[in-house]
C-alpha cells in the first residue's frame, strides 16, 4: 500500500493534521478501508547539504 511523508514545522501542526486526516477518511472512505487507517509520527532528523 502506498503512503506519503509531510513535515510540518512543529508538533502541534502535525497533530491537527492528522486529527483532520482520521476525520475525513471516517467520513469519506469507510466503505473502502478494511480496518482502522495507520497514522505514523514521529520526529525526524536531517541534515542538508548544498
């Protein structure tokens, strides 16, 4: 199954992203989704380089 991956700038954001995300596909996508959706956070380090 395919997935994506969203920064955000602080936790907060993140967070009512998701809630926002669970909302719509209870109510949008609960006749094609077998089982509970999966929602992964967590903090990522990254270093860039030029």
């Amino acid at each position: 199954m395919g997935g994506s991956v969203t920064l955000f700038e602080c936790q907060e954001a993140a967070f009512a992203a998701n809630e926002k995300a669970l909302a719509w596909i209870g109510a949008s996508l609960i006749d094609v989704v077998d089982g509970e959706p999966e929602i992964t956070l967590g903090e990522v380090l990254a270093t860039v380089t030029p």
